[in-house]
C-alpha cells in the first residue's frame, strides 16, 4: 500500500529472521477480510458516515473534480463504487491508495470531518493519477514512492498554513518545502520497512523534480480558491486544446 499493497508476506519462518516488508498492509487490515454485505456494512454509522462525506467530497471539492476529470482524459475513468473503499485501518492512518488493486482506501474510523475527508481524497486521488499516468514501480522502486509522496503533500493541501498551524508547526522562509519533505518521508516509512536515512536519500535526491512537477493543477493549491482557478483553468485549456 502506499498511504499513504496486497498479498502479505509470508511470516518469518525462523525466530529472529528479518519480518518481510508486507508494504504497509499491516495498516489497512480490513484489506485481507471478506467483503461484508450491504445490510451489515449499513449498520455501522461510520461506513455510512464516510460514504456521504465521500460522496460531498467529489461533488464539491475542486481538488477532486479537477484530478478526476484530468484522470477521465488521461484514460481513466473513477467509479465511486469500484475505486473508493471505506474501512477500518489502523490509528496512525487516513487512507492509502492500492496500487494492486487501483482502489483508494478511505479510513472510516479516523476520518470524521468534511475537510479531513476532502484532503485524504485529494491526497489518495493524486496517487491514483500518478498511478494513471505513469509506469510508477510501487513496490520495488522507492524513488518512485517518494516522487508521488512529494507530489501529493505538495499538491492536496497537507502543508497548507492553516494545517501546519493545527500541527503547531510554524515557520516562514522554505517552510512548505519542509513540511512537504517531512510528510513524504513519514508516509513512505509508515509503508516501507527502510531506514529513516534510506527514505530521507530517496526524497532529496527526486525532491527538486517532484516538487516542480504541478500536473495538473499547473500551481500549488495553497487554498479552495486556488484549487478553483487551476481547476477553471484545466478546463479552458482543455477547451483551447479542443480548437486547435
């Protein structure tokens, strides 16, 4: 899984053998569980709950609307039933994209508000365009983990002022750029079993690249109205595209 893939590995067979990565599965272990029937899956408020904010998210939210329109034209289309999954996961985590299964997993017992739900989206949404869009090795190539990490801490809002404020993190001068690469290292350690130094080398040695890459916002939503005017823009471009 990115968060933040499926198959777990086998267990070690012997004690003290070095565990398997399991790529972050250990996170989302409703994964590895049958599907529950709709009766059942109504009956808990927060499958109910994740499944209206979802639905809010992609109704309302310009973050959304504009990479699941750039995904329709790169030749892949999102169905809400297929590509969203809400399910329980572990403490530390929001949501994860399945690169196995091209789903996006929503965490329904740690997403409770709207605007909570709007970044998990966006942020899982810009993996999945990532995932489109190119041949992007999940599993084995970590440089290629850390790009889409960068691009969607870049680009969902996770480092917006306000959030960073809400994180009792200030700073003024490259203060983006730093919770940008803190955030990617800490959701590539959360899926990868790797050294801190290793996930740190990955980042710095792509960070320029992938921070600079804005596709396809073309800017850095810093806010709604950005995501807004790059969404309006998107879509005049397309139009122009179109009179050539």
């Amino acid at each position: 899984m990115d968060q933040g893939e499926r198959d777990s590995p086998p267990a070690a067979e012997k004690k003290g053998a070095v565990e398997e990565d399991d790529f972050g599965y250990r996170l989302f272990p409703d994964r590895n569980k049958k599907p529950q029937s709709f009766l059942v899956r109504s009956l808990f408020t927060f499958h109910n709950k994740c499944q209206v904010m979802l639905r809010m998210t992609l109704e309302t939210s310009p973050y959304a609307q504009l990479l699941l329109e750039a995904m329709k034209q790169s030749g892949c289309t999102v169905f809400n039933d297929r590509h969203f999954s809400c399910e329980n996961c572990d403490g530390c985590v929001s949501g994860g994209f399945d690169a196995a299964t091209s789903q996006i997993v929503l965490c329904q017992n740690n997403i409770r508000q709207q605007s909570h739900m709007n970044r998990v989206v966006t942020h899982e949404l810009i993996h999945a365009f990532d995932h489109c869009r190119a041949h992007v090795d999940w599993f084995k190539n970590v440089k290629h983990l850390a790009c889409s990490e960068i691009r969607a801490a870049n680009l969902s809002g996770d480092c917006t002022l306000m959030n960073e404020i809400a994180r009792f993190k200030f700073g003024l001068k490259g203060h983006h750029q730093t919770c940008v690469r803190d955030r990617a290292i800490r959701s590539i350690l959360a899926v990868r079993k790797i050294s801190k130094e290793t996930a740190e080398k990955a980042v710095d040695e792509v960070f320029d690249a992938c921070f600079n890459d804005l596709e396809p916002f073309g800017r850095i939503p810093h806010c709604k109205a950005d995501a807004k005017r790059a969404y309006r823009d998107f879509q005049n471009r397309d139009r122009y595209n179109a009179n050539l």
